[in-house]
C-alpha cells in the first residue's frame, strides 16, 4: 500500500500528540517543530538543515535540542532515519508500526513511503532462516521518481 503526505499539517501534528499520549509521552514543542518540519519537507531534512530552520525563529537553538527530538520521534516512530543520506523524513503511517521502505530520488530528493506487511515478514522469515533474528528493517532503494524520470523521457524524445 502506498502512503503519502497528504493530510493538513496541524490534524498530523494533532495525531502525533495522541499517539505520544497513547504510548505515555509528550510531544512537547520542540518535539513538535521538529516534526513539522518534517512533515512539510517534500523529501528528506539533515539535523543541520532542521537546526537552520529552526534558529530562524530561535537563534539560539542548538544542535543537541534537535537531536533528542530527532531521537524521541524516531524511536516513538513518527520519523525514520535514512541511513545512507544521514538525513530524516516523517513517517507517514505511525499509527501502525512497521518496517519502512523508502524511495529515494536521487535528482530531486523526494523521498516515498511504501508499507508493505507481506515484504517485510518475507524478509523476516528469510533472515531466520538463516538464524539471524531481525531488529528493524527499514530499506532504501535509490532512483528517480516519475516526474524526474518523465523529465528524462521528454528531454530525450
């Protein structure tokens, strides 16, 4: 199943404060910007690129505020971590736990969620057959996107 930003930023934010609740935490305001600022990235955002947004509003912020935040919605599983860019994205469906597969445009940086349970209790069953236990398995596959690749198609005809 395919997901996508596409709900208003504050019933998002809304959700997420919920979500805290239910697990007995708190978004609290930084928590919550931060998160914002995920969410209304179109792809990816740096801890160096938050920080800098941030102290537009709070030029004090530092960096180890947005990295406890980065920390708290990661493991609270409201962001995911991109390993390979070193870099965060919201998750779009954090109401339901699972393992994320990213698409990653390599030209414009977009970055898609997909959730696919069969996928990724396939690849559970595949690692176990191999005596290996599974802790998270977020996977990102690097490409272009449709309007990076119709872009390509066009320039080319």
């Amino acid at each position: 199943m395919k997901h996508a930003h596409t709900h208003d930023l504050e019933h998002d934010l809304l959700a997420a404060a919920q979500w805290c609740a239910k697990r007995g935490e708190k978004l609290t305001d930084q928590r919550r910007e931060v998160l914002a600022l995920l969410l209304s990235a179109q792809g990816s955002m740096k801890a160096y690129d938050l920080l800098a947004e941030i102290q537009k509003q709070r030029p004090t912020a530092a960096p180890p505020t947005v990295y406890r935040a980065l920390d708290f919605l990661v493991t609270a599983g409201l962001a995911h971590k991109l390993e390979s860019k070193n870099a965060f994205v919201a998750c779009c469906d954090f109401e339901h736990p699972h393992h994320g597969l990213m698409l990653i445009c390599d030209r414009c940086h977009k970055v898609t969620e997909l959730s696919d349970e069969r996928l990724a209790a396939r690849l559970a069953e595949d690692a176990a057959s191999h005596g290996f236990s599974v802790a998270a398995q977020d996977i990102e596959v690097r490409g272009l996107c449709r309007n990076c690749r119709d872009g390509d198609t066009e320039g080319a005809a």
